[in-house]
C-alpha cells in the first residue's frame, strides 16, 4: 500500500495523524484493541473464581483453545467479511458477537455455557482484531502506520497494567459475572458507534466469496495445537503440535491452489515480503509465549511471589514493548530495517537471559530479560506490519491486513502449545514443586531458540535490499 503523491508529501506527526477526519476512526480501533486486549487479560485473572463457582477446573485448558481457535478462525476470515459486507456494517456486527459471548458468560449456569460463551467471544475478538488492520490498511497513509500501531502496543500497555487490577478487584469485592457484564456494555458501545465513526468510506464490494476449504482445514490445525495440553503423555502433545503445525502448513498449500483465498498471493514464499514477513511474525510471537504463561507461577513457587505481583513483574515485557514502539515511531525508511533486524536479536538476547536467570538469578535480570523481549517487538513489530501492508497489491489488502492478525494469534497458539510440551516434560505436569519449576524455567525458553532465530533469519530476509526497494 502507498499513499498518493500527495500524501507522501503530508506530515509524518501525531497531529497530522489525527487530522482529515482520521480522529474518530482512530478512536474507534483503539477502542476495539481495548476490547481484545482487556478482555483476554481480565479473564486470565477471574478463572479460579470461576472454577470455585462452576466447577469443571478440568476443562479450563479449553477456555484459552477455544478462545484462540475462534480468535484465529475469525481473525482469518475478518478480511473476506470485509469485502462482502463493508468494513463499517461487518465492524458493526461482531461487537453485537462480541457483546454475545459476553453476556453468554456472565449468565453462564454451568461450565459448558461459559466454554462456548468464551468461545463466541474468540470469534469477536478476532473479527475486532481483524477488521482493526483492515481498516489501519485502508484508512490510514502508510506514513502514519507506525505511529498507529505504536498506539495500537500501547493500549496494549495499559490493559496489561489495568486488567490484572481490575480483575482482582472485582473478584474482591463483587462477582466475576460483572466483568463480562462490563465488557459486553462496552462492545455495545462500539457496535453503535461504528456505522458513525468509520463513516461511509468502505462499502462492501461483494468479493469472491468465503475459502471454506481453507478455514475448515484452519480450525483443524489451531484445535490439534490448542489442545496439545490436554494430551495424556508427552509423545501425544508433541505429536499433536507437530499435526497442527504440519496442517497449518497444508492451508497455506491448499490456498495457494484455490480460487477463492484465505492469504494474498505467495504468503507461503519466503522469497517474498508477504511471504518472509508472515513467517518471520509467526516464528518470533511462537518464540515469545513461554514467558507470559510459564512465568508467573514460576516466580510464585521459586520466589514466592503473590499471584498479582507476579503478574506485575511479567507486565515488564508489555511496559518495554510500549516504551520502544512509542520512541521509534517516527523512524523512517533507512531506520526501520535496522529496528527491525535489532529487535528479532533482542529476542534471542531476551530467551538466553531468561534461561539462565529466570530460576535462581537476580530478579533485576529476570526484569531485564523480559524488558528486553518486550522492546524486541516495541522496535520491529510496527515496522514488519508496514513492510507487509505495503507490499500488498490493491486486490490483497482486507485478506492480507486481516492476515497479521491470524499469523499472530496462531503463532501464539503454536508458541502456547510448545511451552507446554517443554514444561511439561520438566515434570510441571505432575504438579508444580521447586524442582519442576526450575526445570521448566530453563526448558521452556531453551525450547524455543530455534524458533527465534529462524524467525530473526526470516526478519533479515524482510529487511533485505531488494525487498526493501519493494516495500518502500
């Protein structure tokens, strides 16, 4: 995507950002970041309550698969909707879906509804998500695109620091119900605000159709890798990961053969922008899950930290990630190359310091090291997005935008599931004692090193000479 002459000639400022009627169409995506961001992180907080209150403490490993696979689902599809139904009437729509599984969960009389009513709110907060980037894609000059998504990390930033609090708080002094009240009024909100906020500038063009084909072989990949956890031996769940990484593989084949497609041409060619740059966020987001996940009841059994400050000292990765997206917003074209390639060598800096410290090391290391994995991604991550919104021809932008999302929560699904599978076989499995958790504390980040650096490999070949004359 490129702007118009003209428009390469506007300001690249916060001012400019916001002017020519951009304001209300901003508010509107950060409010649905919100939305997706909050809700996720607030419910992590409410789950024991909900278990002492429904029961099924068994099955709460699908409220987090079933969650991402309608998240995944919905994010992959949120571009073709985009086409067929507008950008302003689908946006419309899935806060009416989210607003859904919200009250679906706060009325919930037993475990079942509350699993399909988080599933339901997957499929919202992925279609939130989706039509998100498709409308960064359409509405807003490719100077500016940094600086939205350096807003997009740190709203972000804010519910990583508000949604644990907010959470415990409610817990405390109310019902868990009420948080899934609240967010179901706020998705109201953003349904009956979208048709005046985004305007009449993106109606639906009818598009090919729906890659039903490539969506149902989709959800068969994130459900085998989701539910890898579930597995009752370790060759089960490493045998699951690998099905749905093999099958995810397989969309990517089938869609480059059908009529009707789920990604933009050559999305599975690493010798492409498109292609290198899907890879390269799958890789490095799959590379980064284990710390989110592993780390605060690791910090809890070895350090003895209590649930919230444990989730605070975690928040460290977000706080980073905001403070580098915000401090390099402006860079150009010559810098975002080197931010980018400087980022995905954060990460691999960021594993190797959280394996050797996470267990008995400095705490100020441990902060460290996860600083540093949130700043990997606050310096690359709005720059790999502009290189791939960029490359993308007229006919591919609503299915490519969309397709960050998609990449980025199934690399999250894929990064899940192996933390897991490491974690587990350190012993976590059979119970959380000292000896299990230092032993996954090195396991689950030396498990995915590799991951990070064929996904820095893949962000070099991003940021190449010659695709970087494409891009630009």
């Amino acid at each position: 995507m490129k702007d118009a002459p003209e428009g390469e000639m506007g300001e690249n400022t916060w001012a400019d950002l916001l002017a020519e009627g951009r304001l209300p169409r901003f508010a509107l995506i950060m409010l649905g970041v919100w939305l997706n961001a909050a809700d996720s992180l607030v419910t992590s907080t409410i789950l024991p309550s909900v278990g002492a209150s429904l029961g099924g403490y068994e099955y709460f490993s699908w409220a987090t698969a079933g969650f991402f696979v309608g998240a995944i689902l919905a994010g992959a599809s949120a571009g073709r909707l985009s086409e067929i139904f507008g950008l302003r009437s689908a946006t419309a729509i899935v806060g009416v879906v989210m607003a859904l599984g919200c009250v679906m969960s706060a009325m919930a009389p037993n475990i079942e509804t509350f699993l399909l009513g988080r599933l339901v709110q997957g499929l919202g907060s992925g279609w939130i998500s989706g039509f998100a980037m498709v409308a960064i894609a359409f509405l807003f000059p490719e100077r500016h695109l940094a600086r939205v998504f350096a807003a997009v990390t740190f709203v972000w930033g804010i519910a990583t620091l508000l949604g644990p609090l907010f959470g415990g708080v409610v817990v405390e002094t109310g019902d868990w119900r009420d948080v899934f009240w609240l967010f179901a009024l706020q998705s109201a909100v953003f349904s009956a605000a979208a048709p005046f906020l985004l305007g009449a500038s993106t109606k639906g063009r009818g598009g090919p159709g729906i890659p039903w084909t490539q969506l149902g072989v989709l959800g068969v990949g994130v459900s085998a890798i989701g539910f890898a956890d579930l597995a009752p031996t370790a060759a089960a769940s490493i045998g699951l990961v690998l099905a749905g990484l093999a099958i995810l593989g397989l969309v990517v084949w089938i869609d480059s053969r059908a009529r009707v497609r789920l990604l933009p041409h050559r999305a599975g060619d690493l010798a492409t922008v498109v292609g290198s740059g899907y890879f390269a966020m799958f890789a490095l987001t799959a590379a980064s899950m284990g710390f989110s996940i592993y780390g605060p009841p690791i910090l809890q059994q070895l350090r003895g930290f209590t649930p919230l400050w444990a989730g605070y000292a975690i928040a460290a990765e977000s706080a980073a990630w905001t403070v580098a997206a915000m401090a390099v917003a402006h860079a150009g074209a010559v810098w975002d190359a080197r931010w980018t390639r400087f980022g995905a060598l954060l990460l691999v800096a960021s594993l190797v310091i959280l394996a050797w410290v996470m267990a008995d090391g400095p705490l100020a290391w441990v902060l460290v090291g996860g600083g540093l994995m949130g700043a990997a991604f606050g310096f690359s991550w709005a720059f790999m997005s502009r290189r791939v919104l960029a490359a993308l021809s007229d006919e591919d932008r609503a299915i490519g935008s969309s397709g960050i999302t998609a990449v980025r929560q199934s690399g999250a699904a894929a990064g899940a599931a192996i933390a897991g599978v490491a974690a587990n076989l350190a012993g976590f499995s059979a119970g959380l004692t000292d000896a299990s958790a230092r032993a996954a504390s090195l396991w689950v980040f030396v498990s995915v090193i590799p991951l990070a650096v064929v996904g820095t490999w893949a962000a070099f070949r991003l940021t190449g000479s010659a695709r970087a004359a494409q891009a630009g």
